[in-house]
C-alpha cells in the first residue's frame, strides 16, 4: 500500500525546489522530515508540508504504522506559467515569467521480513 499528497499550483519554480525533494528520495519518514526542517528556504517548508499531509493519509486513511514508512518518490514538476510584461527602455516590454510546481510525495511502507 501506498499513500500519496499533491500540492499543486505551487508559487515557485520547480528548479528551486528539484535540490529539497533530492534529498528526501528514499529515506526513512522522520529522518525525511528532520532532513527539511533544518533545510533552510521556502521550498523546504512547502516539500515538508505535503510529505506531512502523505504521512496524515498514511496513518488516518490507510492504517499505516508512521514508523515502518518511507519516502518512495518525490517530484517537483512544472506547473502553469503566468506571463507578465515590464516596460522596458524605449518603448520596449520585457517579458517577466512567474513560474509555478507541482509537488507530488508517495509513502510506502517497509517491507518485513517474515522468518
């Protein structure tokens, strides 16, 4: 079984936010979140809120043991691009890009070993 969150449409650009989720990829759910508490930066705080929210559907929906969980995946994709213009010299516009992500966390639990 696996639980999953999604925040979407996220206010920042996926470039900033590929690093935090690289370093939570396969680790256990409490050192993953000790990992993006002590990360400095806004993008560890928005990553360890929806690695808190798979952790919340894992144990309140699913029936899953928080201590037995890991991080399986992690992305930042790109979302919606809002474009804006800024006048420039001369008459000219520059283009201004506001980039937007999609943050996705799936919990799995650790397999036991049955003897």
């Amino acid at each position: 079984m696996e639980a999953k969150a999604i925040a979407k449409y996220v206010k920042m650009s996926p470039i900033k936010l590929k690093p935090v989720t690289d370093l939570v990829r396969g680790k256990d759910l409490n050192e993953a979140l000790t990992i993006l508490k002590f990360t400095p930066g806004k993008g560890a705080e928005l990553v360890e809120k929806v690695v808190k929210s798979a952790a919340a559907n894992a144990e309140n929906n699913l029936d899953m043991d928080p201590d037995n969980l890991y991080v399986a995946e992690v992305y930042a994709n790109q979302g919606p691009t809002m474009k804006r213009w800024r006048a420039g010299a001369q008459g000219r516009a520059f283009s201004i890009l506001k980039r937007s992500s999609h943050i996705g966390v799936t919990l799995k639990e650790k397999e036991t070993e049955v003897q």
